[in-house]
C-alpha cells in the first residue's frame, strides 16, 4: 500500500496541481470573496444615499442577503482546501494510488450504473407525487387546467433531463479525472472530486474490501446539509499491490 512516506514531492506538487483545477477549492474562495466585496460597496453605497448612485431599498436588502450566503461559502471552503491540502501533503494520508484507464473506465461505468438505479427510483417516486398533486389541482380546478398541465409536464420533463442527463456527466467527468486517489481517515480524494465526512453530524458509516465488480474499496459516508441527511456510496478500483485489509482496518479504527 502506498503511504505517505512513499510518495515523493514531485508527486505530491504533481496531485497538488492538478487537485487545485479539477476541485476548484482555492478558487471559488477567492470568487465568494470577490463577490463578498462588490456587494458590500453596493451596501455602502445605499447608506451613503448618493443621488449619482441610488440603490432602491430592495436592491439593499438582497445584497446584504448575498453578502452574508458569499462568506459563508468562502468560510465553508477555505475549510475544504485546508482539509484537501493536509490530504495531500501526507499529514492525513493513509494510502495513495493512481488509476490505470482501464480501472477509471471501470470506476465511471460502475458509477453511472449505480447513479442511474438511485435516480430512476427518486424520478418514479417524484413524478409521481408531482402527477398526484397536480392532477388534484387540475381536477378540481374550474379555470387554468391547461396552464396546470403544461406546468406540471415542464417540470417532469426538467426532472428526467436531470435523472438520465446526469449520469451521462457524471461518467465524462470521471473519464477525464486524474486517476489520482488519496484516502484519508475523514476524507478522500478520488479521480478528481473531493470527498468529506469531517463534519458535525456527519461520518463513515461502512467500509469494506472490493471483489466485485473489480478489487477496490469500498466505504459508504454520510452528511448532513440545508436537504437534512445525505448518503454518498464509493467503489474505487485499486492495484492488487495496494493492501486494502489494511486500509480497511486503519479505517475502521
């Protein structure tokens, strides 16, 4: 198994580089930032009450709305690429590989298998509760049945585009990832996308050695968000080299 000690710096500026482009941390902190600033020039602007510069009451009170959500998202990743950066340096490291083509190949067909069975389930039972509440408005409804209908087939249409679009990303995404794979205690980077379970009410709630469908990994992690509880299941092929018993035990420690 390759641990931290086995990696070289050149390898470490190497990920580094390449984890900076494809998971944007350090950049969307300096574009909340900027945003950050140009609203609070708008807010100070309003208060200044300049007559070459109006700012209508409304305009203020949704600049203040975003000022506060643009410092939180650059307050929540400047904590990710704090994370992502003792990943990388090897403090947090467990162990480390990269992907050949074909195990990226195999790990982006087995995630939009998987990607496409979750989203089928969650477009049946949304389209059919949209059908339900909707088709109760439409049938009690003396005026704008039609307007209703078109409406409530609009956003079926906007759910299957999302349903059985985004599998279809998800595997182009995985297809041009790095291969890189760093696995932490409390989070992990994988073929490009940074994944966390460092948070309050958040954790690793399984992990296990890959036979089928390839020899890998295997973890399931949740966390918790404004949409409450959320599961992220992870199926990362590995080299035959890389000890995944032992992994799988500092893990579960």
């Amino acid at each position: 198994m390759n641990a931290r000690k086995n990696i070289s710096t050149s390898q470490l500026s190497k990920i580094n580089s390449t984890m900076k482009v494809k998971n944007s941390q350090v950049g969307i902190v300096k574009w909340s930032l900027i945003i950050a600033g140009i609203l609070l020039v708008v807010m100070i602007l309003a208060f200044l009450d300049l007559e070459v510069f109006p700012v209508h009451p409304a305009v203020l009170f949704l600049s203040f709305f975003l000022f506060i959500v643009a410092i939180i998202v650059a307050l929540m990743f400047r904590g990710r690429a704090k994370k992502l950066k003792r990943l990388i340096t090897g403090e947090s490291l467990l162990a480390s590989w990269s992907l050949d083509e074909s195990e990226k190949q195999a790990y982006a067909e087995n995630t939009v298998r998987f990607e496409k069975q979750k989203n089928r389930v969650m477009f049946t039972v949304t389209t059919v509760l949209i059908v339900l509440i909707f088709g109760g408005f439409i049938l009690f409804m003396e005026d704008g049945k039609g307007f209703m209908a078109i409406v409530m087939f609009a956003l079926i249409a906007v759910l299957a585009i999302f349903a059985f679009g985004m599998p279809v990303y998800y595997k182009s995404r995985n297809l041009k990832g790095d291969g890189q794979v760093l696995i932490g205690r409390k989070y992990a980077y994988v073929n490009g996308i940074f994944h966390n379970w460092d948070y309050p009410l958040s954790g690793l709630t399984k992990v296990w050695k890959l036979e089928k469908p390839f020899h890998g990994l295997g973890l399931v992690y949740y966390y918790t968000d404004r949409t409450l509880t959320n599961t992220e299941e992870l199926f990362i092929p590995a080299p035959r080299e890389v000890d995944i018993d032992e992994l799988v035990r500092e893990l579960k420690e």
